[in-house]
C-alpha cells in the first residue's frame, strides 16, 4: 500500500491511497495522527537547520522491528506493516508532497547505496512535478491569454454598458461555478453601488434595481466592513466567500430583499466571488458572481481570471471614458470656438447682449440663465430666460453689499458652484426650489468683474468640473466681446457726438457770420427761426418779444401762416398777459414740455397759440443779452417730444448770438437815429447862424454908409437899398 500526501500553505491533506487498505481501515483519520508520512511533510519547506532535523531526508525502515520510534505507530499497525519506504517530493511554489509505501515483509537491510538511489529517484520524481507543474501553470496561463484576447475583441466598442455587459457574460460563461454575476458602478450622487449589467437570473431588472448604499432608506449608516459590494470597493482587492452569511453580508433593505428573491426565483447563494473594476488607486465598481449550490465553488485561479477580466474591462471603460471625454471635449471647443467668432463678430452691445445667454446654450445646458451687468456697486439684470416672467425680470437691480452670491465673485473673481439648493444657507426657501444645481460664473475683463451669468438646473449636482470649465471659458470671451461691444459703442456715440458738435459749430459759425453781417432786425428773427427750426426739426418757431410798454409781442413765426394777411393775425401782433412769460422773465430760463395741451401751466398760450398751429411739444428759450431780456423764441413740434440738453444748449446758444444780433442791430438804429438827429440839429443851426451873419453884414453895410456920408437923403436911400 501507498500513501501519497500534499503540503501547501492551506495545510497538510492526504492525497490518494494506492493498494487496497485492510478492511475498515480509514486512512484519512489515521492520517491526522502521527506518522512517519505527516512528519517528511512537517519538515519540509522549513529553514535549514530544521530540515537537517530526523525525519528531513527519505525514510527507509527495511524492518520494522529495528526502528523503535515506530513500532506502535497506529497507522503502520493498521496497515500490517514490516517495512516502509518515504520519499519527500519538493514540487515548486511552497508546494510538497511525499510518498509512503508500506510493505507487509521485511526486506534487507537499506545500504548507503540504496539511499542514494532513493535520494535519486526522489529528485528526478520532484524535477517531473516541477515541469508538469510549469506545464500545467504554462496551459492555464495560455488559456487565460486566449479568454482574454478573446474578451479584449469583445470590447470593441466605447460603450460602457456594452463593456460592462461583455464583462460580466465572458466571465459567466468561462467560469463554470459562477451560476450568474451582476456589475455594478460607484454612483457618486446615490452614494451607492448601482448594478449596470447582470447575467444568469431569472429577472435581470430586478438585480438592477438593488442598490448597495452607505446608508439605509431609514437612516442606518451601512458598516462597509461586512457588506460585501461596499467591502470590496472600499478595499479595492478581489474577495471570495465560501459560505455567504446572506443577511449580513448582503444587508438588503425589505424591497431590495424582495426584488433579489424575485431575481433568483427565491434561492439563496451558498458562495461567492467579488473583483474590483480597479484603475490605479481608484476604483469605480464591482464585478459580484454568486453560486447556488457548491461552498467553497470559487478557486484561486478562479479569483486571478476574474481580476484579469476586470482589469481588462476597467482598462476599456477608462479608454471609452478617455475618448467620450475628448468627443465632449472636441465637441465643446467646436461650439466655443463657433460660438467665439459668433460673439466676437458682433459689436452692436444690445444685439450682443439679447444672443448670449442663447450661444451658451450651445456649450452648456441650463433650464435657467440670467446675465448680470455691474455697473458700480449695482448689479442689473440685461437679459434672461427659461423664466415664465423674463420679461418682469428686465432691468432688476440689486446692491452687491445685499448679495453674499456676488459679492464673493467680484471679491475673489470666481465662480460659485453649488451642487443642492436645499442645503445652501444662501439659498433661503419656504417652499422645495424647482431647480437645485446654481452656477455663477463672474465676467472679467482687466481683473475686473464687470457682470455675472447665473445658471439653474433642476437636477441636483449638475455641473460638474468640466461644464464648469467650458462656461468659465465662454464667459472670459463674453466678457471679452461685451467689452469691446461697449468700447466700440463709446467711439461710435463719441464720433457721432462730434460729428454733431462739428455740424452744431458750423451752423453756429454760420448764423453767427451771416447775423454779423445783418442789422435788419427782421431778417435776424427771420434768419434765426429757420436755423431754429431746421436744427432741431421743429414744426414752427415763433418769436416772442417785450415792448417797451412790457408787453407781449408775436413778433415773427416761421412757416408764416397762410392767413397772416388778416388783419387779426398780422404781425407784430400782441399777445395777452400770460403767467408762463412773467415767470421767466423773472428767471431768464428755459422752459419745455412734450405735451401742451394737458400742461395746466401754459393753459392760455395752448388755447391762444398752440392749438391753431396744432403744436403738442414746446420749447422756451429766452432771447438774453447781459443782463436784458429782449423776449423769447417758442419752438413747438406736432408731436410730444423731449429734447435733449445737447439740443436744448444749441438752441440757447443760437438764441444768444441773436439777442446780440438784435441788440446790435438796435444799437445800430439807434445809433443812426441819434445821428441823423444832430445832423438835423447841426444843420438847422447852420442856417441859423448864416441868417445871424447876414443880418451882422448888413448892419455892418449900414453903418458904414452912414458914416461917410452927411446927407441924410443919399443915407437914407442907400439904407433902403442894402435892405
């Protein structure tokens, strides 16, 4: 009879029995008690001056009765032994075994020779276990290289639940005890294991509606020591359960119990294997095959296949996450840089501003946008949408002090993510918020906030870092392009304001050369009028002067009106007494309205004036030079309108040259009028004093004639004839 005998590092185990035991024998218990067989393996595989021990090398016993220590050996006296024979067999990878063959005769006495030769044949027996070994590990190693070749051709493609799914059948279908297996995913959001894909049950989505989470519905914090998905995950290396303890082990809430049974047709597994789907230090999911019938079902080899299958799948879904990455990525600068050009194209601040908030859309999706311009310390709301009320929305303002949100973004320059509204302070609500995921994102230019685009999603945890990423990149060229929108706005209202300065100051310099030129009062109002009229696109100018007697006076109007013939509409005309007149002769200012005829203050110049020229807006400037006011011109429109201060101030300034123009020309009348005067004066004087001169000469004649002559008759007559 031979026994043949293993030592691994699970222990020592009787192998097989060669020859035919005496009857009611049992090698196996007798097996467990000392024995010359137990004590090689004992030896075996233990540091060097242990082996050198008795017992260390072959035993041979030619004859039982001169080997004392076994003569009352209780296997060797169950086996009728005379003589034994023991080889040890070192078999590689802390493997041994050993042979004892047992004779029922005694044989000769064993000659240093003849250990030798056992010695031999012991070696030569170990090398041949070895090679088989090798041979063994060589065929298994090949055959797992083909399973996984033939898996990686199976990942072909970029899906993860096609890879999940291949993942889990190759495996099933490979390893024979695995009855059916389940592969679950890490879900950040749930907290928990989700199964993606599952195999061998009787209803798949029952197995995919279980979810392994760090908590109960009720509450309990789950111990990730004894759960088995949460176990293995949060080890990340591969495990295997002889004998699964179900209710511990698997901690299925009453309605995940229900849908397993109902998955499993009711059994129960006995064993089970677990792999993690492990890339580096992180791991994204389990992989869990479940036997129904046989403890202990998963082996070794079994557990290195599985982890190699895992491997490859994880390697593939890091790959398809990789490429699903770079598409989105791809896809996400093709809209940014369409979107660019679009934003960057367009200089017109209002159109740019009603199209933002919808090229966004083109790179990350939202159920809610609002864009914020700053201006100060003031934040106003220039466009929004996805709101019911968007249009109320318009123009909203709020102080940054008043806003924890925006202050922090102008304050730091960055944006602000936040994953739940319910569980942000600065988000107070009485009522559940019908979107949960807020993204704001700052717009700087120059390291200045200039505006903030708020985001809203009703999904919890929506934005994740590359949505934050691809928005943060659109906003710094939002912001880029409102600028320079607001840049070019800026030099286009600048050159037109020049452009009408230049057109202001030529007309200025017009009137002003030809009123220059002028001292005829009439054509100064007549001039100034049309220029008036022509500047600020009026219906009618009229003018309104103040006559010595401090009355009113229509002194011109241009168009003139077809019936100024009359002699009720003949001008100059006079004009009553009007409370609007005294007030600003009083002030000297100017006065306007876009609406005349429900202006209670003009009441009697609407009714007396406005109304036959079917005027709604006026304008008041006075006509002032220094200090004296010579009357007003009334600009009036056909429609309600407001004019500017920059057109208010060009009328001002046409009205003053001709205050001057008109006070020149007065000065001039006058001037005239005083010298025309004293030429009048200057002249009837002359005369005067040649009548005085004349009469002196005649009396001068007179005297003379008297004075050479003693006749009085011949004076007298020569008297009478110088008179």
């Amino acid at each position: 009879v031979a026994l043949v005998a293993e030592k691994t590092p699970a222990g020592i185990r009787l192998l097989e029995v060669v020859g035919n035991p005496p009857p009611g024998a049992n090698p196996e218990a007798l097996f467990g008690q000392r024995n010359p067989l137990r004590q090689m393996l004992q030896v075996l595989g233990h540091p060097p001056e242990r082996s050198k021990s008795p017992g260390s090398g072959p035993v041979l016993i030619a004859n039982l009765d001169n080997a004392p220590e076994w003569q009352n050996n209780t296997l060797l006296n169950v086996f009728e032994a005379r003589s034994v024979v023991g080889l040890p067999l070192d078999m590689g990878n802390e493997r041994y075994a050993a042979v004892l063959a047992i004779g029922q005769r005694a044989l000769p006495a064993f000659l240093e020779e003849d250990r030798r030769v056992f010695l031999q044949l012991a070696y030569q027996v170990s090398v041949g276990l070895q090679n088989l070994q090798l041979l063994n590990e060589t065929r298994r190693r090949l055959q797992e290289v083909n399973l996984l070749l033939d898996f990686s051709r199976k990942l072909g493609s970029l899906q993860p639940g096609d890879i999940l799914t291949s993942l889990v059948e190759s495996v099933k279908q490979v390893l024979a005890h695995a009855h059916s297996g389940w592969v679950g995913m890490w879900d950040e959001k749930e907290l928990s294991i989700v199964p993606q894909s599952a195999v061998g049950y009787a209803s798949a989505p029952d197995i995919l509606g279980i979810r392994y989470g760090l908590q109960t519905q009720t509450g309990e914090i789950v111990d990730t020591r004894v759960v088995l998905p949460l176990r293995v995950f949060r080890t990340g290396k591969a495990e295997r359960v002889a004998e699964v303890d179900f209710a511990k082990q698997y901690h299925l809430s009453a309605d995940d119990l229900l849908r397993y049974r109902k998955a499993t047709s009711g059994r129960l597994p006995i064993s089970v294997m677990l792999a993690p789907l492990r890339v580096g230090e992180n791991v994204l999911g389990v992989m869990f095959l479940e036997n129904f019938d046989t403890p202990g079902a998963f082996t070794e080899e079994d557990e290195a296949l599985a982890s190699s299958f895992s491997g490859q799948a994880t390697m593939a879904l890091e790959n398809a996450r990789l490429y699903q990455a770079s598409e989105q990525r791809t896809i996400q600068l093709q809209a940014l840089t369409k979107v660019a050009g679009t934003i960057t194209s367009s200089l017109q601040r209002d159109e740019l501003i009603a199209s933002l908030l919808d090229q966004m859309k083109l790179i990350l999706a939202y159920d809610t946008a609002t864009l914020w311009l700053r201006s100060g310390d003031t934040l106003t709301v220039a466009a929004t949408t996805g709101f019911v009320d968007k249009d109320s929305r318009l123009n909203l303002s709020v102080a940054v002090e008043d806003s924890d949100l925006f202050k922090t973004m102008i304050q730091t320059s960055e944006y602000i993510a936040v994953g739940d509204l319910r569980n942000d302070r600065r988000f107070p609500s009485l009522v559940e918020p019908d979107y949960l995921s807020w993204l704001g994102i700052p717009l700087i230019y120059k390291s200045e906030v200039i505006g903030v685009i708020a985001l809203e999603k009703r999904e919890a945890d929506y934005y994740n870092a590359e949505l934050i990423q691809a928005a943060t990149t659109f906003a710094g060229q939002a912001a880029v392009s409102l600028e320079n929108a607001r840049l070019y706005e800026e030099s286009t209202n600048r050159a037109t304001e020049l452009d009408e300065r230049s057109q202001r100051l030529a007309l200025l310099n017009r009137l002003s050369s030809e009123l220059v030129a002028s001292l005829d009062t009439d054509y100064i109002f007549q001039l100034t009028g049309q220029q008036l009229r022509g500047a600020l696109s009026a219906s009618g100018v009229a003018a309104v002067m103040i006559d010595p007697r401090k009355k009113y006076i229509l002194q011109m109007e241009v168009p003139m009106r077809g019936d100024s013939a009359r002699t009720e509409f003949a001008l100059p005309l006079a004009l009553p007494d009007l409370p609007l007149f005294d007030q600003l002769q009083d002030s000297q200012g100017i006065f306007q309205t876009n609406d005349a005829s429900s202006d209670a203050e003009i009441k009697a110049l609407w009714g007396g004036f406005l109304k036959a020229r079917e005027g709604r807006s006026l304008l008041v400037v006075p006509l002032v030079a220094g200090s004296a006011m010579q009357g007003w011109f009334l600009i009036y429109g056909k429609q309600e309108q407001r004019y500017s201060v920059s057109e208010i101030e060009l009328a001002r300034t046409m009205c003053n040259q001709a205050a001057i123009a008109i006070q020149n020309a007065r000065l001039f009348a006058e001037t005239r009028r005083l010298t025309e005067d004293l030429e009048r004066r200057v002249e009837e004087r002359t005369r005067e004093l040649r009548r005085e001169h004349q009469n002196s000469q005649t009396l001068l004649h007179i005297i003379t004639e008297l004075s050479t002559s003693l006749d009085m008759g011949l004076v007298l007559n020569r008297t009478l004839s110088v008179l």
